[in-house]
C-alpha cells in the first residue's frame, strides 16, 4: 500500500531449551579431576563448561582442560552470595555468543561450583518459582536454560572433617541427584559411608569414582531437577532463601562469611625448586595454619616450560607433579590458600623469604 512505512521483520532465533548440571563438592573433593574427565570424553563435545572460584586470582582456569573451540568462562569471588546475578549473567552470556554464533551450538552447561558454595541460591535461581527475575536478561535465562542435576563429589579422606565443620558440605550433600565418593584408592570406606549419607539424602545415587566401569558422563539427566524423596531440610532451605533479600551486592572476593578467607600469592620471576618444596611443606604441616585448601600453579628455574602444580587438603598435601607446558600464556607463579584464621602475614612473609632477592617485586593480594 503506497504511502505506508515497509514492514521489518526481526529474525528471532529459537533453540530447545538446555540443561545445567551443578558439579558441586567441598574444598579438595576432586571436582576438577570430574570436569577434565568428562570434557575429555567425546560424548560431551558440546558441553559448555562455567568455573567458579574462590579468590580474586583464578587458578583452576589454566588446569581445566576446556579446549579451544567450547564455550569457557571463568568467574571469581563468593558465588553463594551472589548466585542469582553470577550464573545468570553467566548464562545469558553463553547465550548472546551462541546466538551471535561466536561458539558451536551447546547441548549442555555444566557449572563447577567453588568448594564454598551453598548450593541453595544457586539451585534457587535455576529453578522455576526460585529466585525473582529481575530484568530482561533473567527471562532470557529463564526460557533457554533449565536445571537438570546436581552431582556432588564427596572426598571420603576429609569428609568427616568437612561435616563437622561446614554446613555447606551437608547441603552439597542433601541436594545431590548422584554423590561420587572420591578418594577410595587412599581410603576404603566406601560402604560405611553410604551407609550414613543415605540417611541424610536417600533420593541419592552413590557411585565409587575408582570403582571398574565408572562413567561420570552416565550421570546427566535431561529431565528437570526434583528434590523429590531428598531430606525434609531441603524444601525448607529452599523456601527460606526466596524469602530473604538476596540483591546482588559488592562482596569481598577472598571472603566466604565471617570465618573462611582465601588470599592469593604471585610472583614473576621462576623459583628455586627447594624453596617452593620447603614452602609447601611449612605451610601445609604447622596445624596452627588454619589451612582449608591449597592450590597453585609454579615457575620453576630448572625447566621454565614445564610448571609445578601442587594441591594440598587440610594439612595433606598430594604430591605435587609437573605439566608437560604452560596452559596458558600466563607463566607466573600462582597460590590460592583458603582457611580459617590463617596466619596470613606469617605465610607471605615466608613466601618472600625464598622468592628470588633479584625481585621484590612479588605481587601480593589479600
């Protein structure tokens, strides 16, 4: 018709909706050793992967094996605290890309939790009914992505530790749809403690992750998260959390609460392979440290291309092993401590102590 404006047609591109699994556990359970299995593992090509870590200086991103085609995003900080906000935006993220077709189509988003986190706001702004939307972007989330499991990785070795210490480790527990005992090669308690955590989530299934035939990728489910036949604690948690005020806040990255703190080491130069040996041990054998969970990434003088990277849990400290390169270009030395009452100033001071005296340019972050 003359005289009238054309009319636009805007392209609207639609997907299924995709399923989100929570890879959730306490400090040290083992999550990382899961999520490499599983992006090693053909079946899960299409997998996108969102690592939350606790601390300002992330080093679980460089010991992921995530590839260079998936969608790979890393965030910092309290993710408990300001759950809504950081999966969502998270989420919506993955989806821009996917629609700008930046990145392949996804089938599945897994989110590996910090070993801190409170699973219930998380839970909460994934579910219908959960946590408000609060703008155009949380509709967005809501209509693409759905929960569909929530797998727990137990660490049988610290796990008594954990329970009396951490409500959080009872509520990665009771939210679980599969809870993967880890640590059974250096500790065989696999039926005793299947035995107790049946009692506190008999929905779940265990599965021993050195037992023959275990395979993690088996655990995703396509079906909506329930917490059908969970402990009676669930729906109340649950219900408790909608009703607070969860606005997004600024929080402080290296805090977890009034008692959990984390605090991160970097320094620039390669280090004397006996002085990081000597700092590892000090640290992880004075019981006074407070020491939750130790894990970094080193420069070492005797081979710059091959870092040192070294775990500790409590006050046992694995056996540190070399990678065959750097992950990525960044080739400083990294160290995430997180513990309670952590004699901080003493650590640092030690730590400078056997850096290079060429650089006292050793970058700290508290």
């Amino acid at each position: 018709m003359s005289g009238e404006a054309p009319l636009e047609f805007e392209l609207i591109v639609r997907y299924e909706p995709v399923p989100v699994t929570l890879l959730t556990g306490f400090l040290g359970s083992g999550k990382t050793t899961l999520l490499n299995d599983l992006l090693a593992d053909p079946r899960m090509g299409n997998m996108a992967v969102i690592v939350n870590e606790f601390g300002t200086v992330p080093v679980d991103h460089d010991l992921v094996h995530a590839g260079s085609e998936r969608y790979f995003q890393t965030t910092t900080g309290c993710i408990c605290c300001t759950a809504s906000g950081d999966i969502r935006a998270s989420l919506f993220e993955l989806h821009e890309a996917r629609s700008r077709g930046e990145i392949p189509a996804v089938s599945r988003v897994v989110i590996e939790t910090t070993g801190l986190a409170d699973p219930v706001p998380i839970i909460n702004s994934l579910v219908a009914g959960g946590a408000p939307a609060m703008g155009l972007r949380d509709h967005v989330v809501a209509r693409h992505y759905y929960l569909s499991g929530v797998i727990t990785a137990f660490d049988v070795f610290a796990g008594r530790a954990t329970l009396d210490s951490f409500m959080e480790g009872w509520k990665q527990l009771a939210f679980a749809d599969h809870i993967i005992l880890t640590k059974t090669d250096i500790v065989e308690e696999r039926l005793s403690w299947t035995e107790e955590l049946c009692q506190l989530n008999p929905a779940a299934m265990f599965h021993d992750r050195h037992a023959a035939g275990f395979d993690l990728a088996s655990l995703f489910s396509e079906r909506p998260y329930s917490i059908q036949g969970k402990a009676d604690d669930v729906p109340g948690w649950l219900a408790m959390e909608a009703l607070a005020k969860h606005a997004d806040h600024a929080h402080d990255s290296n805090r977890h609460g009034d008692e959990v703190e984390a605090f991160s080491l970097v320094h620039d130069e390669p280090l004397d392979p006996p002085s990081v040996e000597t700092f590892l041990h000090l640290v992880t054998s004075n019981i006074s440290s407070g020491l939750l969970r130790l894990k970094g990434i080193f420069a070492l003088a005797d081979d710059l291309d091959r870092p040192l990277v070294a775990h500790a849990v409590h006050r046992r400290l694995y056996p540190p092993h070399r990678l065959d390169r750097w992950p990525s270009g960044d080739r400083t030395t990294r160290v995430v401590l997180i513990g309670q009452d952590m004699p901080a100033k003493p650590i640092r001071d030690l730590f400078e102590v056997l850096t290079p005296r060429s650089s006292r340019k050793t970058r700290r972050q508290a």
